[in-house]
C-alpha cells in the first residue's frame, strides 16, 4: 500500500475534523476524493503529504510511518509525492521552466534535461516557458502545477481541485494528463466536487470514489 | 555544512529566494560600519596593551636617587646613600650611574658634544625595587635626615596608576570588540527573521517540493554570509586605511598617536570579515532553522 490509514483522525487546534479514517491505497491506483466545501478534501490530502499529521491513529505513507518520520525523511519522501495544490503556489521571481525543474534541482539532484521541453509541450505551456509565474492565467497555473508536480516522477501524485479554475475542454485534457500517468504506474488521488469530471474519468479508467459526510471517509454510492 | 558551497553559483539555491535590495543594502552598510568600529577597538585594545606592557616593564627599575651636594662632598654623600639603600629592605640593588651614563641619558635632550663635566649635575643613582616593594616615605625620611641634598625620584609611584589606567583601556577595547560581535550577531539575526518573515511563500513552495531544513536555511545563510563578509571586507579596508593614516614613526609614539597595529598586528585586523562571516553565517542558520522546525 502506498498510503495507509488505520483508525486515523485528524483536526486543527483541538476540533475533529476528520475521524476513523480507514483506508488503502494501492499503487498504480486511482482515487476521487469528493465531499461539500469545507468537508476536509484539502485538509485529507495535507495528511496524505505531511502538512497534517493525524492525531489518533496510525499512518503509512511509502511504506512509512509517519509519526516516526525526521523532518528530512519527510521532505525526501515529499520528493515521491507530486502535489497540484488548490490555489497553486510558485517562485513568483523565477521563470515558468525554473518553477517546474524546482523539484528536480532543489536538492542538487539532477538538472533538467530534454524531459523540461517535453513537459511543457505536454501541459501546452511550451510557449510560456520564460514567463514568471504572475503573468500566468488561472489554467495555466494549474497545468504548470501539475508539470511540477509530476517532474520528479513521483510515485504518488496529489490533485486538489486541479480542474477548479479552467473550462471543460482544459479540465478534461488535464484529467488525461492524469489518467495518462496512471497508466504509467502512478497512483493518482484526486479531491474535487466536479461530479462531471468524475464520471468522465470512471469511463477511461477503474476509479474508486471515495466521498467525505460527516467527519467520515467513505467509498461513495455507485451512482454517485 | 560545507563552507566551499556557499560559494557555488551554479544553480545555487541561493537564487530561490528573490532578491531584496534596499534590506541588503542596509546588511552591507551596518556591517561595514561595524567592522570599521571593531578595527579600532582592536586597535585601541592593542595601543594600551602595548603601553601598558611598557609601564610595567620600566616599573620594575625607575626608583631613582638624586644627589645635590656641595662640591668636594660628592663622593661622600654617594657613598652614603648607597649605604643606605643596602640596608633598606624592598632594595634588590642599588648602583652610582657612571658620569657617561648620565651624559648618555642627557644628550637626547642637550645635544652631544655638551662638556657635561662644567656643568653641576646631580649624581643619580639607580634603585632597582625587589618584588616585595620598599618603603618610599620611610626612605625620603631617612635620606632627608641623613643625606640632606639626596631626592628620592619615585617614578613607581605614577606610573604604577597609569599602567593600571591602560590596562583598563585594552579591557574596554576587547569589550567593545565584543559587543560588536555580539550587536552583528543580533542584527543578522533580526534581518534573517524578517526576510524569512517574507519569504514565508517561497519556503512553503519549497517544502512542498521537498526541499531539506538546511536545504531552505543555506539559501538565506549563503545571501547573508555573502553580504556581511562583503559589507565586513569594505568596513574593515576602510578602518585600515585610517589606522594607518594616523600612525606614527618608531619612537614618536605617545599616548594619543600609539594608536596603530604592529607588524603581525595588521593580520589580526584582517580576521575581521571572515570572522564576521562566520558571526553571519551562525546566527542566520541559526534564525533560520529554528523558525522553520515552528512550522510542519
Ligand atoms: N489551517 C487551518 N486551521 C484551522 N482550521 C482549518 C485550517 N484549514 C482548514 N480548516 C478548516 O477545516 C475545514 C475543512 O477545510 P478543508 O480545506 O479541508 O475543506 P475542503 O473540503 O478542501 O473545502 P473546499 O472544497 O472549499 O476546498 C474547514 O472548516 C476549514 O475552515
Ligand atoms: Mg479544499
């Protein structure tokens, strides 16, 4: 399992949010995660990259416990994890290209090579490569999100809402661009309330869709 | 950390934090000024270790006995003052200077070539005080009494507070010297903290990318190392210069003008920068990695 919950709970400054959290992720698994605003979509993809620890219960992640994880073992298994935040996030001083290497050079690992021009092509933004990230549209944010996030071929990648700013058309390329690395081998959990989109992807591939009610984590009716 | 990567420019994570010009500029003022401070603080310290090295050392021999007599009794009264000083105890030795000794110690001030034997010169003697110290009242008494014309010169006496007074002196210079790091030390800090403080949006893209602690702590240590050892470098050359403008030639140095450095003295002066590189370095990794580990 690439993400494990037993009997997990998690909240902020002493309120519950989200409790008995059960769960399995295999690898090479896809994954909805939908739920009402304000539900904890976000806050259960914090846990899933350690911006949240839970505070009952136990967690693995990569095989990990999370709890017995340094500070250093969070940010090297961070490196595993592809994350395409809700309100995404750059370097506003550096270059689009830049930004989406970051993953890659952060650490001194490697340097970007031919792979940087195929992603930007791949994500559409070949064109906007020198741009800094402020003079980006909503929809290019997100696609340059999701370029940065799957840089590093992580085993994991994390989506919130990664079709909230942009039109259909663009949304259900972006979900290609997912389903694509799924097939890759990659697990792919993503937090959205766009139902459309959900049954768009249940048609390309075997997604399991899990619904937050109440504090709880559960696999949705099959109807949705 | 390695020290040599502070210098790579290459892809250095130093440029994932944007520049801030105006904050880097006033780092760059302060710790030059700083530096310029500490240069002469060394300074001062090192001129009144010097002089009170020297007071101390001519302590130890610069009791004198001056003897005005008549003529013909000058032998006499020689003889018995030495007699008397023999059998005072705190006296290590006590020896007549010879007629050339004395004209040696008066040429500086009338000239060679002076018959020194016309004029009417005192016979001086030289006492050389053992570590016990003797009793000046009690000698001036008794030479008063017994040698009239026979002047106790106790140099001890003045000089001994003035030693005391710049050894004071080199404290207070070392003290400043001190202060200063520990000001640099504070005001690095204070500047680290605000330029995390905005930066707080570039660390948490960083840590979302997995970016180490000493990763994101090297990108601000290597900018505020860089600057304060530059600021420190234009400060310290600055404070040189000026040292060295007021310098003096060997032998003219008095209280005010001895301020200066000494041969390997100048070396010292150039610990300066790297040593508050080092002050920079420290407290910036320190700000740096305590206010992240605040934050999951
Ligand atoms: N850092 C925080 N401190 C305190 N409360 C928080 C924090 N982050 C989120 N919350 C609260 O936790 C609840 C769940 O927030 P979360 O962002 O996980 O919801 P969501 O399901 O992602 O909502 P949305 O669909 O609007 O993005 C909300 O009530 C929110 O106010
Ligand atoms: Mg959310």
């Amino acid at each position: 399992m690439v993400i494990a919950f037993q009997q997990a709970a998690c909240g902020y400054g002493g309120t519950m949010l989200l409790s008995q959290i059960d769960l399995d992720v295999a690898p090479g698994s896809f994954h909805f995660l939908t739920g009402p605003s304000g539900s904890g979509k976000t806050s259960f993809l914090k846990l899933c990259y350690m911006e949240l620890r839970p505070s009952h219960g136990s967690l693995r992640i990569l095989g990990e416990d999370v709890r017995a994880m340094s500070r250093d073992r969070v940010a090297a298994t961070r490196r595993r994890i592809g994350v395409i935040h809700q309100n995404c996030q750059f370097l506003d001083h550096l270059p689009l290209d830049a930004n989406i290497a970051l993953p890659l050079t952060i650490e001194g690992d490697s340097a970007p090579g031919a792979d940087l021009d195929d992603l930007l092509s791949w994500v559409g933004l070949g064109h906007r490569r020198g741009a800094l990230p402020p003079e980006l549209s909503g929809g290019e944010r997100q696609r340059a999100a999701l370029a940065r996030a799957v840089i590093g071929q992580p085993e994991i990648i994390l989506a919130d809402e990664p079709t909230g700013n942009i039109d259909w058309d663009m949304a259900r390329r972006l979900l290609h661009l997912l389903i694509e690395l799924n097939r890759m081998g990659r697990t792919v959990l993503i937090a959205t309330h766009d139902l459309a989109l959900i049954r768009a992807a249940k048609s390309e591939v075997a997604a399991r869709v899990l619904r937050i009610r109440g504090g709880q984590v559960q696999p949705a009716a099959a109807d949705l | 950390m390695r020290l040599p990567s502070l210098f790579r420019t290459e892809r250095s994570p130093g440029s994932v934090v944007p520049p801030s010009g105006f904050t880097a500029r006033l780092l760059v003022l302060t710790a030059a000024a700083m530096a310029f401070l500490a240069v002469f603080s060394l300074a001062l310290a090192l001129a009144a270790g010097r002089m009170a090295e020297r007071w101390s050392q001519a302590l130890s021999q610069t009791a004198t006995v001056r003897i005005m007599a008549h003529q013909g009794e000058e032998a006499a009264a020689t003889r018995a003052v030495l007699a008397i000083l023999e059998t005072t105890p705190g006296i290590a030795a006590a020896r007549a200077l010879t007629l050339k000794e004395q004209r040696a110690l008066l040429e500086p001030w009338l000239g060679p070539g002076l018959a020194v034997e016309s004029l009417p010169l005192p016979q001086l003697v030289e006492v050389t005080e053992a570590a016990s110290g003797f009793d000046a009242e009690g000698l001036r008494l008794r030479l008063a009494a017994e040698v009239p014309g026979a002047v106790l010169d106790d140099h001890t006496r003045w000089r001994r507070p003035l030693a005391a007074a710049a050894g004071r002196l080199r404290a207070f210079g070392l003290l400043a010297v001190a202060l200063i790091t520990v000001a640099l030390a504070a005001l690095v800090t204070l500047a680290a903290q605000s330029a995390l403080a905005a930066n707080a949006q570039v660390i948490e893209v960083l840590r979302l990318v997995g970016a180490r602690d000493v990763t994101i702590a090297r990108a601000f240590t290597r900018r505020f190392t860089l600057r304060t050892l530059a600021g420190a470098g234009a400060g310290t050359a600055l404070g040189m210069l000026g040292v060295w403008m007021v310098r003096t030639r060997a032998g003219e140095e008095v209280v005010l003008t001895g301020l200066g450095f000494e041969g390997a003295q100048w070396a010292l002066a150039l610990l300066i920068p790297p040593m508050a590189g080092v002050v920079a370095f420290w407290a910036t990794r320190t700000a740096a990695l305590a206010s992240l580990r605040r934050i999951t």
